[in-house]
C-alpha cells in the first residue's frame, strides 16, 4: 500500500515536473528568440574577411613648394613622405630640394596628399574646413620676411590660413631651419605675426626641414 | 425539533462512522535538503481544529481518520510553514519534507536586508543596500572605494574603473546577477557597463578565491546582486531623486517590487542621468558631460524546490572627454602638461562633444534550478550579451559625425551548476561553462584598434567546503579553462615586418583572393589556444567568538586579452601609439593572503594582507618615439615581466558613545617588476577617516565628517624621456611619469529619515564632497597631465522607500 502511494507521488512529482519543465522550455524559447532578435540587429554579416580599412585622414605627403616669383624655374620644395602614415614604423622621409636664391621674393603653396587612398588633403583643407584649419610657420637661422600672401585664403574670423605665402629673401646668405605645422580646431589663432600663433588645437602636421640654404 | 435535528447528526455521524473512519495516517516529517528527521515539529489538521507534534524520530499518527481530504499545516522552529493535503482512502503514510536551513542554504530572504557572504575563505567585503544607495548619482567604480585597499583608475571623473590591490580592466571579473560581464573590460577608459542604483548588493572579492566565477581573476572577483526575492505577497518600490552643484547635474531611479506568495514575482527599475561640464577648483572642465540611461527588468517563479527566473537589463552611457586630452604629438603634449592647466576652456554646457563614448550594453539571462532531496541543487543559466562601444574623435572631413572606433560584442554563456549541500559539514560544488564571443569592428575609416575575432570558452570546476568543526573550516577548488582566440586582422606590411611577425608567423598570413588587393596590408589569421589551471585553498579558523583568522592560497592563470595580442595603433588621449605582441603568454599568478578580524560590540578590526606573485606580467612599457608628418610619438609596447605586489588593508571602526563612531579605512601597497623596478599605477598610501554622529531619535539623523588623506606615489618607474621640439630646435623633457603630489580633502554628509506612513518613508541626504575646494591631481587619474580633479561639489538626494 506504501509503495502505492509512492507510486502516486512519484507520478504527481513528474506530473509536476513537467508542468515546469514546460514552462522552462518555453522561456527558454523566449529567451533564444529573444537573443535571435537582439543578434539580428547587428547592420552587418562578420562572417568572412573583414573589410579593409580605409585611412582617409592620413596626411602622407606633405608639399611646401617655394616659387621665385619672376623665375619659375627657381623653385625650392620642401617635402616630407610617409607612406605608411602616423601610426606605421616608417619614419618620413624628408627632401629638400634647391636652394633660395639671395634677394630673390618667393611664393609659397602647400600640398597635402594621401597616397594610401589617393586622396587630395589640400582641398579638405582650404576648400571644405579652412575654418577648422591654421598653418603656422617658424624660421630660423635664415634671413627671410615671412607674410602671408594677399590671395591667400581668409577664414571666416578674418585670419588668414597660411596656404599662400609670401618669403622675402634678403641679401645674405646662411643655412637654417623652417617649421611648418598645421593645426586642426583651434581654440584662438592670430596670423598679425604673419607667422601665425594658436592656442589649444593639435597638429595634424608639425614638420621640420633642417639644412634650407640661401645662396 | 431537536431530536429530530440530534437524530439526524447522529445518523450522519454514525453513517460515516460506520463506513469509513477508522483509517490511520502515519506521517514522517524530514529535512529536505539532507534527508535529517525533524522533531516537535508542530502539525495541525485543519479538519479537526487539532495539534499534534512529531516525535523524536520526526513521526506522529493521526488515528480514526475518516475517508475524504485532510489539511495538515506542518511548522517548525526556522523552517518554511508547508500546508499540504492528502486524500484519505485507506491508511496511509506520507513523508513530508520541511527545508530546515532555509538561512545556510542562502535561499530565502528572512529580511529584506540580509547579507549573506559569498567565500569562506576569501578577502570579502560587502556592501549593503545603504551605502551604495549614497552613490547612486556616481557609479560602481566609486561605490567600491568603499572597501579597503580598493581604488580605481579613471580617465576623467565619470570613466572610473575600479582597481583591487593595485590590479585593474581584465585581471578583475565583474559578476552583473551571476552573468560575468563581457563589455571590453581590457581598457583603461572603458568602464563597466552597469548602473549602480540596480544593485542591491556587491561583494567585493580579493584575489582569485571565487573559481566558480571564473580562474582569471587575478586581481579579484566584484559581485553585484539585484534585490532578494522575498516569498509574501507584496508591493514595494523605491525612489531615489538628487541633484548636484559641481556639473549642474540631477539623477531619478526607481525600483518597483512585486511578488506573491506562490513565488511568482517581477520587479522593474530604471534610471537617468544627466551631468554638464564638470568643475576644478579654478575652471570648467570643458567636455566632459555625461549622460546615462538604464533599465532592467526581472522576473520569475521561486519556491524552495524549483525556480527559474529571467533578467534583462539594459544601459546607454554617452560620456564626454576633457576637450584638452585629445592631443596631437608628443610635443603639444609637453606644452599643455608644462602650461599645467588645460589649454581649452570655454563656458558651462551640457553638451558632449566630440571626443566622446557612446556605449550600450544588453545583458539577458535565463536560469532554472531544482533542488533533489538528500542531494542539492541543479542550476542552469543561458545570458547572452552585446556591448556596442564608439568613441567619437576629432576628425576631419566628412567622418567628423562619425565613430573611430566601433566595437560590437556579443557573448553567449552557457552554465551548469551543481551544488551538493546535503550535508552542510561538507559541501560541494561543481560545474561546466561554454562560451562563444564575436566581436565585430566595422571599417571606420580608421585602422581598428581590436580586430575582428571569435572566441571560445570552455571552463570546468570543482570546489569543495569542510566544516572540521566548530571553529575549523576548510575549502578548496580546482579550475580548468581552455581559450581559442580567432582572429582576422590587417596588419601594416611595414608593422609586420618590424614586429618580427614576417619570420615568426608567416604561417598565419591569408592571401589575398583572386582579384583581391590588399596593397600595403596583409591579412593575418592568428588562432591562439591557451589551458589554463587555477586552483584555492583556504582555511578559517575560529579562535573565539571575537577573533578569526583566514588563510588563502590561489593560483590563477590569465590569457593575453585582445588589447595585448592585438593592439596597433596611435592612442590620441596619450598620444601614443599601442603595439600588442603576438606572442604573450598567459600570466600565472600565486596569491597568498591572510586576514584577520576581531569583532566586539564597539570595536570592529579587519586586516587583509597579501602577497602576489605575478610571472608574465603584461603591461605597457614606453620603447621609443616614432617620427611622423605629425610630429612624434612615444611607442607603448606589451611586455611580460615577473611581477610582485603586496600589501595591507585595514579597516577599524571603534564606538566612542552610542552616538559618536570612527570609521579608518588604510590601505599601503608595493608593486615591483623583475628588476625591482616599481611597476606603473600602483596606488599611493592612502587613509580615510571618517567621524560619524547618529541620533536614532531625530528621525535616524546622522552626520559624517570624513578626511581622505592620499599620499605622493614615491616609487614608480621612470618612464620620462626627451624629445625635439622641432620649433625651437631644443630637446625637453617629456614627464609622464612624475606622480603628482599628496593632497587631502575633507567631505561631509549627513542623512534624515522621516517615516510618512506605516509602509512609506522619506529619507533626504546632503553631502558635500571636497568641502574646501581643494585643487588635487589623483596619479591614477589619466587625465591628471591635462586638469585639475573635481572641485565642491554639493549633492541633494531624497529616497522615498514605499
């Protein structure tokens, strides 16, 4: 009789059992078509290569081109590549090809370019957000006047970018340095040195060329 | 009339009688979980408005029962009252079973406040609802500084990621509702995504002594549990409202709370949070904003048997970086660490701007469990998670609205536990773990940081619990993990080959398909296996009612996380350029601890102590400067070294009167690498003293000053170096290293409660933080090379508990 009624518990236990077991299979269900529903709002497929990626903010060659204003075949150019951008090994090389030529009156024009996606940096630079850009310049150890040029491009606050410049070359001949930096979202800039000054923003270029001769 | 009306009771009665009742019921009361006889446990029939009391045995008899139902309502000292009934055809027996250690076995809630440690044997602290409820306008990071010898690294004030014993991001496991939390947790500015006003109590686990959550923790294991279910039928909620002065920020989080007798209960919560611009002493902190939605919801059936339960939570922080961190090249880095405050300053707003982080967090579970008589309990869960992270930077071009960097994780976990508790002198536990990771990084125009990988977890445990006797406990436990790491991942053919990768993987390099240029990139297929074994033993012991000491040893083993395998990459807040190597090995760490602990009724000690032993320490060592059109960078490599921490927590509160307390927390930690160099971001020696008035009678009002004394970090590497400043032509010095000196700060608070009905209560707390607003740079802030740390800052919060 005892085990009778064991028996009968035993069934009422997996009678019970199954009701939650039900209930369990059914939230689980709920919960796998629930994260079902989450992982398909993921945009896109992982599975496979990945998509390669594009650097398209990398500056890899950096152009300053000096042209003698009454002889255009007198042009110094100071260059700077860096094929594998900021964050590659390569450290950049840097050229300098020509040299001033002693009280001769130069202009100045930047060149920025991405060889990785062959992409025209200049224009994002002048054309798109010269109001978000400022180009400061440093010399040292040459006799140069240093302005900016009268078309070169003005921001909206009235400061000049320093794309187009204008080099005054004296009449004394020397050896010695130039900086060129680009400085991206600058809290203040100030071009009435001509050379320029900011406050606050980073450099998305800061360059020197070492060994500019006047001769 | 009444005869007749005696007549036909007693033709009833005597019909009955005649027919049916003489049967017996031989009853048998037990305890459930051990199979144990219960004994003067009380049995009333209902029927028969009659008690009588099991025997020794935990047998009783009930004679001349009649055919049909009977109600018995079986209660006894400390169990759970069972009604039951049976159906009375013949005589009959039942065993009934009573749960008699509902309290050891941690299953129900007696009160709504009772906090149950996790360990035996570990470095535990707990952190009740109080306490973390004065934080709910900050977040867990700071929630846990609470706890002795527990610190944090922050990127700002609001990126606070909490640090146990000087170790911090993957060598701590954060347990979210039993789900460990998979959020990217490798990064210093990543914080854990969760919202502290859901917790409803966090232990705080020091070393690696908790193997059921997982073998790699070792810095320490943080457990966050949402509210206890309480089996009664009940309606209940919380809100909490407070605002701020320094950001000019408010927050609102509200829990409500229902559950019935049959064990069914759902609870919801959610809160919001705004701040503006965050105040120095002596300017704003531009940008640095912060914004944070969450919700949760948990609901289920419990009895003491079965249970199972759903949770699903949900949150979106969007947090601002100090405009001034976001920096160019090393040199703009020298100029505004020597201008010594930051270079943007612009007015209050709530705006947030670039740079930023913008990350959500889903996180659902299911579990069941079933509890066997003379044997334990089952548990099985399923939580799935997805982390999406994107860190907006200052760019140019049309990708200024758009993410650098786009991380999206999901994580599925599969768990099964088995907790044999029959015998509570000897318990047992043990499980199984899988898990499946995909984290997926979209092109966003700039090189991923972490690549695109799959991971697969396998983890197996056995721990194991001996009560010698009753001053004597015992436990242990063995781990086994397997890791697969998969990995799809372009490398710069100029990085590969400096790294070395191009002699030592060439293996592993994926070709292109037909048709397919990669250019200046290869694609790599790294697939890396790691075994790991970790293992605890502990040991408690009672000296007397008033002292105990434990003893631990744990071995826990680590894996190299994505960041160290993987990282590749210029870091703008440092300005520095992150190499992971391929080539790590897992770190091993032996931890030794010992804590000591005296209780009286005015006078509380606790002193933690440890010593860890870290072989293959990884961590991020300066190597060099890459030059670039942008200037120079600094070059962070992953390196592995033999590491060695110890140190002394201590914690002391000491009773002056009824109404005066003095709390002192102080924490004193050394770390060295193989060459006893000092490691890097080792905590400062550091105490805080706390005095604390309370008067239960004007309303439970309670005041606290509190002083919070950290001291210069004297021993750390020197990791300075010179550079060129290409402007002037002269060589400065770069000082990353120098921590900044001590400061002390003072903070007050101070809390009312006024009861507004029988069920209903308003509590109104007003705290001051930094009372004299002191200017203080903190070294494991990685901000302090740009701004000051937060001024005073006044915060308002009311509870209404109802």
């Amino acid at each position: 009789m005892n085990t009778n009624k064991s028996n009968f518990k035993t069934m009422k236990t997996i009678f019970l059992n199954i009701n939650a077991m039900k209930t369990t299979k059914f939230l689980l269900g709920a919960v796998l078509c629930f994260s079902l529903f989450l992982t398909s709002c993921s945009d896109d497929d992982d599975g496979g290569t990945p998509e390669q990626p594009n650097e398209e903010e990398v500056i890899t060659d950096v152009t300053l081109t000096l042209t003698n204003i009454t002889d255009t075949n007198d042009v110094v150019e100071l260059k700077s590549v860096d094929p594998d951008g900021e964050d590659g090994p390569t450290a950049p090389t840097i050229t300098i090809t020509g040299n001033f030529t002693a009280g001769a009156t130069y202009t100045g024009v930047m060149d920025l370019f991405n060889s990785i996606e062959m992409e025209d940096i200049t224009e994002e630079v002048t054309v798109t957000e010269p109001d978000e850009h400022f180009f400061t310049y440093a010399i040292s150890g040459l006799d140069i006047s240093f302005s900016r040029s009268a078309n070169d491009i003005v921001r909206m606050d009235g400061n000049k970018l320093g794309f187009e410049t204008t080099w005054v070359v004296a009449n004394n001949p020397g050896t010695g340095n130039i900086t060129v930096q680009l400085w991206h979202e600058s809290e203040t800039v100030d071009d009435s040195n001509e050379l320029g000054t900011q406050t606050g923003g980073e450099p998305d270029v800061d360059l020197t060329f070492t060994g500019v001769t006047i001769q | 009339m009444k005869h007749f009306l005696m007549g036909l009771m007693l033709f009833v009665f005597g019909y009955h009688h005649a027919q049916n009742c003489n049967f017996t019921l031989l009853g048998e009361v037990k305890d459930f979980h051990d199979g144990a006889a219960i004994t003067a446990a009380n049995i009333y029939i209902k029927q028969l408005d009659r008690y009588i009391i099991s025997d020794l045995d935990g047998k009783f008899k009930l004679e001349e029962l009649c055919k049909g139902e009977i109600t018995l309502v079986i209660s006894h000292i400390g169990c759970e009252t069972k009604t039951i009934t049976i159906d009375i055809s013949g005589d009959t027996f039942k065993s009934i079973d009573l749960e008699h250690h509902i309290e050891e076995l941690n299953e129900v809630a007696v009160t709504g406040n009772r906090v149950v440690k996790i360990t035996k044997t570990a470095q535990e602290t707990l952190l009740k609802t109080e306490t973390i409820e004065q934080y709910s306008h900050l977040s867990l990071g700071d929630a846990l500084k609470e706890v002795s010898g527990v610190s944090s690294i922050n990127t700002g004030n609001s990126i606070v990621k909490p640090m146990i014993n000087g170790l911090h991001s993957s060598r701590l496991l954060i347990l979210n509702n039993n789900v460990r939390l998979q959020d990217q947790e490798w990064g210093i500015e990543h914080a854990p995504n969760i919202d502290i006003n859901s917790a409803d109590q966090i232990s705080v686990i020091k070393g690696a002594g908790a193997l059921i959550y997982g073998g790699d923790a070792i810095g320490g294991v943080i457990v966050i549990k949402p509210r206890k279910i309480i089996r009664k039928d009940s309606l209940y909620g919380k809100t909490i409202l407070g605002g701020q002065t320094n950001g000019r920020g408010y927050h609102i989080s509200s829990s409500l709370n229902k559950s019935f007798q049959s064990g069914w209960f759902a609870n919801v919560q959610a809160s919001l949070k705004q701040n503006g611009d965050f105040e120095a002493p002596d300017y704003n902190l531009t940008n640095t904003g912060v914004q944070s939605q969450s919700f949760s919801i948990h609901t289920g059936k419990r009895l003491f048997e079965s249970g199972f339960e759903l949770y699903y939570s949900y949150i979106d922080n969007e947090i601002g970086i100090l405009r001034s961190s976001h920096i160019g090249n090393v040199n703009n880095l020298i100029e505004i660490i020597n201008s010594g405050q930051p270079p943007i300053i612009r007015g209050f707003s709530y705006d947030i701007d670039n740079p930023r982080q913008e990350v959500t967090h889903h996180l659902l579970k299911a579990t069941y469990f079933k509890r066997f008589k003379n044997f334990g309990k089952v548990n099985l869960q399923y939580d799935y998670q997805k982390n999406n992270r994107l860190e907006f930077d200052i760019r140019r071009g049309e990708l200024r609205n758009e993410a650098a960097l786009d991380l999206e994780l999901q994580t599925h976990t599969l768990l099964a536990d088995v907790n044999l508790d029959s015998n509570l002198n000897k318990k047992m536990n043990f499980g199984v773990l899988l898990r499946y990771q995909d984290n997926f990084a979209p092109n966003t125009g700039v090189r991923r940081l972490i690549p695109n990988y799959e991971k697969y977890d396998f983890g197996t445990y056995i721990t194991s619990e001996w009560r010698i006797n009753d001053n004597l406990l015992i436990d242990a436990g063995l781990r086994y993990d397997f890791n697969r790491v998969d990995a799809l991942k372009f490398y710069r053919i100029t990085r590969w080959n400096e790294r070395g990768y191009n002699e030592d993987f060439a293996d592993i390099i994926v070709p292109p398909a037909e048709g397919e240029d990669f250019g200046t990139d290869l694609l790599a297929n790294p697939v890396f296996d790691f075994h790991n074994i970790s293992a605890s033993i502990g040991v408690k012991y009672d000296l007397n009612s008033k002292n105990y000491i434990i003893a631990n040893y744990s071995l826990a083993s680590r894996p190299p996380n994505p960041a160290e395998l993987f990282s590749d990459g210029l870091h703008h807040s440092a300005a520095r350029i992150e190499l992971g190597d391929l080539r790590l090995d897992p770190e091993i760490a032996n931890r030794l601890s010992m804590t000591y602990v005296y209780t009286d009724t005015n006078f509380n000690l606790n002193v933690d102590t440890f010593y860890n032993t870290i072989n293959d320490y990884m961590y991020l060592r300066p190597t060099g400067v890459q030059q670039s059109n942008r200037g120079a960078f600094p070059v962070w490599e992953y390196e592995q070294t033999n590491a060695r921490l110890f140190g002394v927590d201590l914690t002391l509160s000491y009773d002056f009167t009824d109404q005066f307390n003095w709390l002192n927390k102080t924490a004193f930690i050394k770390g060295y690498d193989s060459r006893d160099l000092p490691l890097i971001d080792i905590p400062a020696f550091s105490t805080f003293n706390k005095i604390t008035y309370t008067n239960e009678n004007w309303y439970n009002f309670s005041a606290s000053l509190q002083s919070e004394w950290v001291f210069e970090q004297n021993e750390f590497p020197d990791f300075n170096f010179e550079t060129n400043n290409p402007s002037t032509g002269e060589f400065v010095l770069l000082d990353i290293s120098t921590p900044p000196p001590a400061y002390h700060l003072f903070h007050f608070y101070s809390e009312s409660t006024f009861a507004l009905s029988e069920r209903t209560s308003l509590s109104i707390a007003l705290g001051i933080n930094n009372l004299f607003d002191t200017s203080y740079r903190n070294y494991l802030n990685r901000l302090r090379f740009f701004a000051d740390d937060l001024g005073r800052n006044i915060t308002l919060q009311l509870k209404l508990n109802y």
